[in-house]
C-alpha cells in the first residue's frame, strides 16, 4: 500500500510515520564493528564508510551486501517500483513511455528541469505523450517515494510555480544504476545525498538565484514558519580557485540578503571556516557533517 491508500483505507483513523532509507549514522552503525570515533582512525573509518555509502546508497541490504551485489539489486528495485507502484497499480496502457519518463528524470538528477523541456525532450525522441500524462506520472513518482522534486526558495507562489525544478531520487545510487547516461561523477549523486539528508532535518528546502547575477545556491533550508534558517552548497571537491568561488561568492550574497548566520560548503573531505564581506561561511567534510548533525 501506498501513503495515499493508507488514508483512503483508513479515512483519518491512522497517523503515518514516514521512515527513509538509512542516514549515513545509522549506516554506519550497520556495519560489523565498534562505531568509529573521531581518532586517526575512527576518521579513516569514517571516510571509507562515506565511500561506500555514496557509491552503494542507503538503502538497508546495501550496508551488508558485498559491492558486486549492489548494481543488480537496486536495478532490481527500480523494475518492481516502476512495475508495482506505478505501471500495475494505475493501469498504464504506455508502459515504456512511463518507463523512459522515469529514466530521464533520474539521469537528470541535481538538475534544473520543468515538465514543460521534459516534454520537448520526450517527444522529439519519438515518445507519443502528453504534458498531462508527464503531470501524473511525477505525481506516481512522489506517492511511490521513488524521488521528489524541489523548487525554488521564494515567497511568491507564482515565482515558485513559473520557475525550474531539481529532481531527487529517495536513493541516489537507485538513479546512477538505472540511468541511461551518467558522465561517470559522483558530483550529482552527492548532491541528492545531502538533500536527502537536509530533507529529514528542515521543514522545506529549495535551491535559489542571486538577485543581481542569478549564481545558484544549492539549498536554502526553512523552518515550519518559512524562515531561512541555513545556507548550503553541496561541493564534491573544492580544491581549486575556481571552485571556491563559484561556490563562496553565491554564498556569500544571499547569506547577506536572507540573513542567515548558519552558512556551509558541504564538501568531501574540506575543513575550513571563511570570513568574507562579515559572513562566516564553514566547509565542512560530509563525511563529518552526517554524523554530527
């Protein structure tokens, strides 16, 4: 059954609890030793463990099965989610243009889309459909948890609604085994970890655009009031100048603009803390970050 089902089923006489795939603390504590401190080589653990956790996902069976085992369980996943939640449940007469809906949407995971260039993709691909059919199918998508959308941080409902959206996957090793295309990166796959990860701690997050030259921040994280409470950008390597400000000045602004004081580059393996124009802004490694928060 699906959450919809349950408070159909039920009519109100029920309070659901909605339980993700595992945080990186919990998948730690999945595996076979004592936890990892914050010794040298509780940290080394701890790093290892990151690794295996972004290459293998958060689902459960991935903390205790070996890693040649990984790519066709969760290809696995991905056909009986597909099958079940979607195709069987609602009746689908166009199995494969649902199937190539969804493909599409977890190769583009981490970024912009709108349903509208999705559609246009689609179809000058061969796909008969329609942007109404593409409408109920990401609304399939979210009911069955297989991923969510998130758009941008704003108080207009009608800039919210005009503007793109990011996909991501409830597991971001689900969309890398089962895309089409993949450049081979974790960037992206990091990305959705730490959305996935700032989707359990915050009301709603959303990604945002500076006022005066649109540079992105990756999330921007609200409380239950719709308040901005922190700035993150989520950043694999951040080694060179380039990186660091593409990723710093976006930071930078808005933290100015929405007066924030929590401000973090999300990173791999970077500690430092930044001071520019009075922001304070931390780079923090995730592998730290995930089990300290």
């Amino acid at each position: 059954m699906l959450h919809t089902d349950i408070a159909t089923e039920l009519r109100g006489k029920s309070i659901s609890t909605e339980v993700s795939p595992l945080s990186f603390r919990e998948y730690v504590a999945f595996q076979p030793v004592e936890p990892p401190t914050f010794s040298t080589n509780g940290i080394a653990s701890l790093r290892r463990y990151f690794e295996q956790y972004l290459a293998s996902g958060s689902y459960p069976a991935m903390a205790l099965i070996e890693p040649a085992t990984t790519d066709v369980l969760l290809r696995e996943y991905f056909d009986i989610m597909i099958l079940k939640d979607l195709i069987q449940r609602h009746g689908v007469s166009s199995p494969d243009n649902l199937m190539a809906f969804c493909r599409y949407l977890f190769s583009q995971i981490g970024k912009p889309f709108t349903l509208n260039s999705t559609y246009n993709h689609l179809v000058a691909g061969g796909m008969k459909t329609s942007r109404n059919a593409l409408t109920e199918y990401l609304g399939w998508l979210r009911d069955s948890f297989a991923l969510d959308t998130e758009g941008l941080f704003t108080s207009s409902i009608g800039e919210y609604e005009r503007n793109y959206r990011k996909p991501y996957a409830i597991d971001w090793a689900l969309a890398v085994k089962n895309s089409p295309v993949w450049d081979g990166s974790l960037s992206r796959a990091f990305e959705n970890c730490i959305a996935r990860h700032l989707r359990g701690r915050f009301k709603s997050i959303g990604s945002y655009l500076t006022k005066s030259d649109k540079k992105e921040v990756d999330f921007v994280c609200a409380d239950a009031s719709g308040n901005p409470r922190q700035l993150v950008q989520a950043c694999l390597e951040f080694s060179s100048v380039e990186t660091f400000q593409r990723e710093i000045g976006p930071l930078v602004a808005t933290a100015r603009y929405l007066g924030t004081k929590e401000n973090l580059v999300v990173t791999v393996n970077t500690a430092e803390v930044h001071t520019i124009d009075g922001v304070e802004v931390r780079c923090v490694p995730a592998w730290r970050w995930l089990v300290e928060s």
